[in-house]
C-alpha cells in the first residue's frame, strides 16, 4: 500500500460505470471483512460447544490466524495492488475471502476452520487496500474526504451490527450461517465489480514484493501466538515452548536482517525513525493486546456466568461499538486543536478506567442496566478516544508519499496486537468457559486489559506535541476492526 493517489494508467476500454457503482463495490468488500471480524467473536461460544474436546487455547486460534495473516500481508498486499493492478486485486481478494469463508462454513474439525481463516485473512489483506485505492481514483480530490469517510463509516456500520446479526444468525441454525452469509455479499459485490471498476495502478513499473519475508514475519508470529497460547497446556519450560520462542526469535532477526536489505520490504524499518510513527505503533500494539482480549472475553462471560444466550449477548455488546462510531469522528477534530497525546491519555484513562469498574463491580448476577451499561458506554467513549487518533499520530510526521504504507503499518500492529492478546485470553481463562470459567478468571482478564490500556496511555505520550490533523485523503486506513469490534476499527473510522 505504497500509494493511494489517483490512477497513473488505466486500461482502455473498462472505464466505471459510475463513482455511485465504485462506490458501491468498495463498501460491499469493506463491510464484509469488517463484519466477519465482530460476527466471529459473538459466535465463538457456539463454535466451542461444536467442538466439546477442543481446549479454548486451540479454538482461539479461529480468531488468531484470521489477525496475523491479515497482519502480515497488509502491505504486501498493497505493494501487490499498486503494481498489478488495484481491481485485479480486489476481486482477487473478494474471491479468496469466499473461498474461505465457504470452507469455514463446511469445515468438520477445529483443524479445517483455522485453515478456512487463514485463507479469509489472505483474502482481506488484499481487498482491504485495493478498494481504497480504487475508490479514491474514481472520485475527484474536493470530494475524496467526504467519500473515505462515508467508506470508514461502513466498516463501522458493519461492526455495529455484527453482534446483533450474528446473534441472530447463531440462533436461527449454527455459527455456520456467521461464515455462509458473507457468500451472496461477495457474489454480488464480483459481479458487480467485474463491470463498474475501473482497473488502475500508481507504478510506472513493476513493484519489487518481498514475499520471502512476508513468509517470515507470519512464521514468526504463528511461534509466539503458539507459545503463549499453548504454554499453560505443554508446561512453559518446555521443550515444545521454548523451542516456539527460540524459532520466534531467530525468525525475527531474519525478518529484520531482509527489511533491512532487499528493496521494497514488507516492513520500511526506515519509518521507525519518525518520533510519532514508533510511539503511535507502540501504543496501538499494547492497545490492541487489550482490546481484543475484552471482546472476545466479554462475550464469554456474558454467555457463561451470566448465562446469556447468543442473541441476547450480541445486544448487550453493541452499545460500545455504537459509541465508539460516534466519538471517532469528533476525537480526531479534538487532537487537532490539543494535540494527540492529550486524547489519547485521555481514551487510554476512559477504557483502562471501564475495565477496572468491570473487574471490581460487576459479579455473577446479572446487573446490565445499573453496571454493565454504563461502563460498556464509558469503553465506548475510551476506545473512539484512541484507535483513530493513533492511527492519525503515526502518520503525522511523515511525508505525504509514506502516509498510506504508514497507516497500512499501524493496521498490521493492531491486528498483531489482538493476536497477542487472544492468546492471553487463553492462559488468563484457563478453565474452559463451556463449563463455567469462574468470576475470578474473568476479573484477571479485565484487569490485564486495564494495565495494557495504562501502559499504551503513557507509550503514547512519547508522541510529541505535534496537533496536525490527518485528512482521509492523506491517511486512510482500513476500516475492519472490532476488529476489528474494529473496523478500520472497532468501529472507528478516521
């Protein structure tokens, strides 16, 4: 994701029908990757009592392969867009999703679902940034800011609704139907697609794409996602374990040692010596660790002690990503006139804050109105207070031509991060929530999201004063969060 600005070349004949029509096709593969991440948290539960002799640290793996995945690919992805062609990515993208998505719905074992994810986030990575870069080349520059902020708003849209949605869906047959419904979304969305978008590149030649180290940042993150998540289980010291971290280690040096090296690297090491994009980063990686961990944790504990059913569980979260899509906007205008280690404080203070109400006043009764309401509305104001600004900070200090590959970067470290934090999810809850993980266990989950949201407040005090504000135009960034709840995050849009 190397450029977003408006096509160089294109090929004759395959004009678009209209900017409505691009317009159209983009959002329809946004909200589809942005609602398959907010739907899989909310069936989680019923794909665990699918599989009864499958441990919780195995089953993550649903959620964690589908981040790392999308995590590294991100900008290679682009990098691919940019050269090849942006719609010959994008319905590329479209089609690997559906693929993958197809095969969760069908999938037998635990196995043939994790491998149905990994597929869906190869899918995303693809079609995530190629849809921007399409829809910013079919829209003159006065409306493009209008317009990325329309296409954020569906990821966020999309976010919203995937609790109640995929409530229903689980209720109606089976967590099946959460991955079968994304299939006539992508259908319409490829032909459609193969008619209206125009194809377009920003390369006047082929793009070098560094798929060796690609390879091996996933390879990498798979060993420690495996050794967290698995530690508890094989004994953390080990041979399996340290064997994990140590393969994780030296697979990182590599990793370094090409970016380092080779042209057109899947990470600019170069970017890192910006003050903000490195302190932005950081702080969206142990954000993320947190975050994550709080959604799929919430809706476990909701369905387990509380003993909420699917659907009701699925309404009693969307508040926050509701919330969340109503403060983003105005949090960005906020850092503007303060600057961004003021809002960002600020976020960090109102989720680490929401967390701890949680762990210390909510207990094995349910008490949504008087408790878990309100504190879901103040997580709501916190999370819209921080993803979006974060996201704007690590590009503030760049130069125009970088703004894209650096937002693509602080994508890949909240995806990393969520990684991360599901796998703690895993050691913190380590009685399985089918039979009933207890009060206790989901306290020490909410409290270690509080202390990364504490520790992701002060990272990003590192920032610096700097108040510029990153308009849609020069910084987009993919919506598809909560997960992404995030879309382009958890529901935030830039």
């Amino acid at each position: 994701m190397t450029h977003t600005g408006i096509p160089v070349r294109a090929e004759p004949g395959s004009a678009a029908k209209s900017t409505r029509s691009v317009f159209a096709v983009t959002a329809a593969g946004v909200f589809m990757a942005s609602l398959d991440l907010s739907i899989v948290n909310i069936a989680f539960p019923s794909i665990e009592s699918s599989f009864p002799s499958e441990q919780t640290s195995t089953l993550t793996w649903v959620i964690t392969a589908y981040a790392i995945v999308f995590g590294a690919l991100l900008v290679l992805a682009g990098r691919i867009a940019d050269s090849v062609g942006r719609k010959r990515v994008f319905l590329a993208g479209l089609t690997v999703f559906s693929v993958g998505s197809a095969i969760c719905g069908i999938a037998p074992d635990v196995a043939l679902l994790v491998a149905g994810r990994v597929i869906e986030g190869a899918g995303a990575a693809a079609l995530l940034p190629a849809s921007l870069g399409l829809l910013l080349g079919a829209y003159p520059p006065e409306r493009r800011s209008q317009i990325v902020a329309l296409w954020s708003g569906v990821g966020a849209l999309a976010v919203a609704a995937g609790p109640t949605l995929g409530g229903s869906l689980v209720s109606l047959d089976s967590w099946r139907l959460v991955f079968y419904a994304n299939l006539p979304i992508a259908a319409v969305a490829l032909i459609a697609g193969r008619r209206t978008l125009q194809e377009s590149t920003t390369a006047t030649e082929k793009l070098k794409t560094d798929f060796l180290g690609a390879a091996l940042v996933t390879a990498a993150l798979t060993l420690v996602v495996l050794g967290i998540s698995q530690g508890s289980t094989w004994g953390w010291s080990s041979a399996s374990i340290l064997l994990s971290f140590a393969g994780a280690g030296l697979l990182g040096v590599l990793f370094v040692l090409r970016c380092r090296r080779v042209e057109g690297p899947v990470l600019d090491l170069a970017l890192f010596g910006d003050r903000a994009f490195s302190a932005a980063n950081t702080a969206t990686l142990l954000y993320a660790m947190g975050f994550f961990a709080m959604l799929l944790g919430n809706i476990l504990f909701l369905t387990s002690v509380w003993h909420y059913s699917i659907v009701t569980a699925g309404l009693a979260v969307t508040p926050t990503p509701l919330v969340v899509a109503a403060i983003s906007g105005p949090a960005g205008r906020l850092a503007s006139r303060v600057g961004f280690r003021a809002v960002i404080a600020a976020g960090a203070a109102f989720f680490a804050g929401g967390l701890t109400l949680l762990a210390t006043l909510v207990g094995s009764q349910p008490t949504y109105l008087t408790r878990w309401l309100p504190i879901s509305l103040t997580l709501g104001i916190g999370i819209g207070l921080t993803f979006p600004v974060m996201g704007a900070a690590a590009v503030s200090g760049l130069p125009i031509e970088r703004f894209a590959v650096g937002s693509a970067v602080n994508q890949t470290a909240r995806q990393v991060g969520g990684a991360f934090g599901i796998a703690i999810l895993a050691v913190i809850l380590r009685s399985n929530p089918r039979a009933g993980a207890s009060l206790a266990e989901f306290r020490h989950l909410w409290l270690y999201c509080a202390s990364m949201a504490a520790a992701s407040g002060i990272a990003g005090q590192l920032i610096g004063p700097r108040k510029v504000a990153i308009r849609p135009t020069e910084a987009p960034y993919p919506t598809g969060e909560m997960p992404t709840i995030a879309a382009s995050d958890p529901t935030a849009g830039r």
